[in-house]
C-alpha cells in the first residue's frame, strides 16, 4: 500500500500545501511518494525531498507538463497510478482541475477537500459551504482519489532526505493550450500561506480604498484577501477572494474589515486561529464568530489602527 | 452548435439547512429547492450564445427526482429549447452523473457541454471535469469568460494566481465560475412559453449505469462553532489585546 502525491510547487519551491497534504498522506498509512511535474521544477524536488517520511520523489519534467494542464497532469498521474492505492492533491486551483479527470479515467469516485483523516478509508469533509460536517467512506476495493483542504493539517517537518528519481513523461496529449495569464504580482504573502491576513468586503466602496488595508497589511507583514462581494462588485481581481467558493485560508490572526460575514465568506476564514471584525453595524453577523469586534465606521478605524500599530512599534 | 447544460435541484442558496439530529442527513422536505446558481449561469452563458448566433440549439439535462422538472422549466424559462429528465430517487455521486451525462453526449453530439463548476449541497467541484475525462474532451473549469471561434472555445479561468487563459479544442466541457454573467429572470410570458417546450424523460436503467453509490456517508453533523468573543472599544484597546491576550504579534 502506498501513496502518490501529486505536489503543488512553483518550479524553484515548493508550496507549503504539499507538506500539509503529506501529513493527511501519512494519516492515511503506507509509504508516500511525492510527484513533481512541471518543467525545470527541481528546486521543488530537492526540497520536496527534505519532507519528512517521504519515500521517494518522482520528477517528471516536459514542455507539455510546463502548464499543468489538466488534460496533460492527468495523463502523467495515469501513468504513474498502477502502483499505487491512494493518489492525493491538495485542493488547490490546479488539482481541483486536473483530480476528478484521473478518478474518471480510474473509474472510482472522487472524494474532495477533506478536513480530516479518520482511517485508511474514512475522511470528514464540509458540505453545503461548511455549514454540514460528514463523514464518508470509501470502498476498500476502489483506489482512492482524495483532495485535501490542507489548511486543515500541520505541515511535515522538514528533516528527511529521499531521493529523486526522475521519470519519463507521457507523450503530450494536445487537447488545450494555454495562450495567456494575468497573474497578480505582489511583494505580500500569498493569501493562502500567509500567516496574516487583513480582508475587505463591500464596505470598502472602491478598490482605491483597499490602500487603507495595504498600509496595515504592509506593517503586519500580511496578505490582503477579499470578500465575494468586494470581488463582485470589481473593486479587487478574483484571486482576492476568500470562501468556500475562493480561497480557504487558516492564518493566525484574520482580519475581516467591512465584512458583513456571509456564510459562505465564513466557510473559507473560520478555521483562523483569531478573528477581528470592524464593522459599523453591530449586528453584522461577522461578530458572531470574531474575538475582537470593533463597530466603526473603517474609514476612521483603519488610519487609527495604523497609528497604533506604529506606537506599537511595527 | 449544439450546446447542453446540465443543471442540478439544489436547496436555494438562501436557505439555512437543517441537519437531521440522528445525523442521518440535511434535511430537504419541506425546503426551498432551486436551481444551483452555478447552473444558472451555465444555462445564461448558453442562451447568450444562442442570442449572439453561435449556438444554434440549448438543451437543459436534469437528474434527479419527478421534481426536478421544475427546475428544467426555470432553465426553458430563461430560454433553453427543450430539456431531458433523467428520472431517479437515488442521490447518485459526480462520477455516476458524469456517466450518465456522456452517455446523453453519445446520443445527442454536443459541441459544448456548459457545467456549473460545483454544487452548492455537496460542494465536490468533480462532475464537469469527470465527464471531460469520460468522453475524452478537453476542459476548461472555473471560467469567467468563454469566446467560440473558428470552432475553437477560448476559455477564460479563474485560477489561484489570477487569471488564466486556455484554448480548447471542441467538443469541449466548460464550467462556470461566479462572475462569468449574470443570469437573467425568466419573464411571466416566457414562464408560460416554456410549458409548451418538450420535456423528455428517460429512465436511467435504459442506460446500463449503476446508480448506487461507492461513498458511503456515515454521519453528517453540525460544525463546531466559533464562539463570539468580546467587543472591544477601539484600535488602541484592540492592539494591545492581540499583542498581550491573543500574543499574534
């Protein structure tokens, strides 16, 4: 019995996504090996390695595989699936896409973004926007296919030493091409490993007002996220946007300004260890679930906060 | 170009969902049901290429109980041409829909099959990508805007770094991310006209699919809940609590 996992990294690193889904992988039980695709990807493999409890690193490296093209990552995972009974992705926008292709052409159901391993074959995972918890259980007879909401996990300690070997890939299979991205470019943390993170939603009025919370962000070494409704109404790009249908993040502290709090914003920031919400009507349903409430008007508390964040010293 | 849109009966988004207390399940009877939002603007999407002359046909697939009718009208309301009901009482899962779905592919030669990217009930974000996978087409998930030319979907995708853009060859499976359009109302008159659409029902063991599910659900219960802390009375108060209570920086 063991474990494929397919590894989110960015060529030269890896994402702290994969060491969080390697822990689900060991939760499962049996070895795991971690699959590096892309190309000139072995900045990601070397330190894929250094995982803890790793068996092996497989890198595979191609031109088709350069995009992690759905089409072209499930093709690679196929090939590779035979030797394995479990293949796992953190639920990242690149998995969510090419995961369920493998379980089709696999022919087992699919079971995604679980929170929780509670046996070889038994996994919790939210439903209806995080507002339902259940428990699932897969057929023993089928390979499993699993998607992991990794915020839910500890990240694997960095102290092993595997080793790479590297693999053929299989010939391109054609069917899509990527012609063009827009990727937000920022010094900040990524939303979803930052360890602070400073949101707005329609509150803000205007994408020129989230400059209020890239000041504070900046200070706290934070990633600024949205909410649907900040993103909706154009204020920020759609890779802001925090909930069960954008992000899901986990941070320390999370800080939730002129956010009334909609179930589905929630779903995606709940599991942060502290919450604070500004917001001027008290009885958004926000301060429901915050530490900290402040009721005030933004456009006053946020300069106020960035004073005080500066007699505090930061 | 023949283009179909799968649509699912969902509890309304609106709805606070009840959880059975023997942790059997959400409760549906007696709960508001429509069509899910990511569906809705699957079948919006379709009609706008219809009104702009690429497509030539919509066809609207519901599975689901007798019931599901009803949300395969709202779908010939907003003005798809006619719908197929594939009559079942059994919850099947994304890879059982997929199924059956390129099996209705097989029979009916889309050119493009338009999915909402996930269901808002069970939140799997699997089926689109699945039937892709089934009928051996290329996909474009999570897509706020999708162009046909020259027999060719350029799709728009939102990605967790921001955008991506991808060329498909067609036949194709595209699943729409929230900001693709905005669908619109059904009018009272188109309401009426849609009575008179056809509505074909096709009973799923005429296709050879089992229906039961691999998954077994054991439990489904109540999260546990984040309790509401405390007010605090400004930023002053509230950065020295971060720093001294909470120790977060």
């Amino acid at each position: 019995m063991a474990a494929l996992l397919v590894a989110e990294h960015a060529n030269s690193v890896l994402s702290n996504a994969t060491a969080k889904t390697l822990t689900a992988a060991k939760a499962i039980g049996g070895d795991v090996d971690i699959l590096i695709a892309g190309k000139g990807c072995g900045g990601a493999a070397e330190a894929a390695a250094k995982l803890e409890g790793v068996r092996k690193v497989l890198l595979a490296e191609a031109d088709h595989l350069a995009n992690h093209l759905a089409e072209e990552m499930a093709a690679l995972v196929m090939s590779l699936a035979e030797g394995y009974s479990a293949i796992l992705a953190p639920a990242t926008s690149i998995a969510k896409n090419f995961m369920p292709r493998v379980a089709a052409l696999l022919d087992v159901p699919q079971i995604s973004e679980i929170v929780a391993v509670e046996g070889p074959h038994r996994f919790r995972r939210l439903i209806y926007a995080g507002n339902a918890v259940q428990t699932v259980e897969a057929s023993p007879a089928d390979k499993l296919v699993v998607t992991v909401r990794y915020t839910a996990f500890a990240a694997a300690p960095e102290s092993g030493s595997a080793s790479i070997e590297t693999i053929a890939a299989p010939s391109p299979v054609n069917l899509s091409q990527l012609i063009g991205e827009e990727l937000s470019a920022s010094d900040r943390p990524e939303l979803t490993a930052a360890r602070v993170i400073i949101s707005g939603g329609r509150g803000m009025q205007s994408g020129e007002n989230f400059k209020l919370l890239e000041r504070i962000a900046d200070k706290l070494g934070a990633a600024v996220g949205a909410s649907r409704a900040a993103v909706d109404a154009g204020y920020v790009p759609n890779d802001y946007q925090v909930g069960q249908t954008g992000k899901v993040v986990a941070p320390e502290l999370y800080i939730a300004v002129g956010i009334s709090g909609a179930i589905q914003h929630l779903a995606g920031m709940k599991d942060a260890k502290v919450i604070v919400a500004i917001n001027k009507d008290e009885e958004a349903p926000i301060f429901q679930i915050a530490d900290y409430g402040v009721v005030a008007d933004l456009f006053q508390a946020l300069p106020e906060l960035e004073a005080e964040l500066t007699k505090a010293g930061l | 170009m023949k283009v179909i849109v799968p649509v699912k009966r969902v509890v309304d988004y609106n709805v606070k969902i009840r959880i059975k207390p023997d942790g059997g399940g959400v409760d549906t009877a007696n709960v508001k049901m429509s069509m899910n939002p990511f569906d809705e603007i699957a079948v919006e999407e379709a009609i706008r290429m219809k009104e702009a002359g690429k497509a030539t046909e919509v066809i609207a697939v519901s599975i689901g109980p007798q019931k599901a009718q009803e949300t395969l009208r709202t779908a010939l309301a907003m003005g798809a041409d006619r719908a197929i009901l594939v009559k079942t009482d059994v919850a099947i899962e994304p890879m059982t829909v997929a199924k059956i779905l390129k099996a209705i592919a097989e029979q009916e030669k889309p050119d493009l099959m338009i999915l909402g990217k996930q269901a808002i009930d069970d939140d799997s974000n699997q089926t689109g990508q699945m039937l892709a996978a089934l009928l051996g087409w290329p996909q474009g998930t999570f897509a706020s805007k999708i162009v046909i030319e020259d027999g060719k979907a350029r799709v728009t995708r939102e990605v967790d770094g921001g955008l991506q853009t991808i060329l498909l060859n067609l036949p194709a499976v595209v699943t729409t991310d929230l900001r693709l359009n905005e669908p619109r109302y059904a009018s009272l008159p188109n309401i009426m006209k849609a009575k008179n659409k056809p509505l074909a029902e096709i009973d799923p063991a005429t296709l050879g699919i089992p229906l039961e599910p691999r998954i077994k659900i054991l439990r489904t219960e109540e999260p546990s809940a984040r309790k509401a802390g405390r007010k605090v009375a400004n930023m002053a108060e509230l950065v020295a609590m971060l720093r001294e209570e909470a120790g977060v920086f």
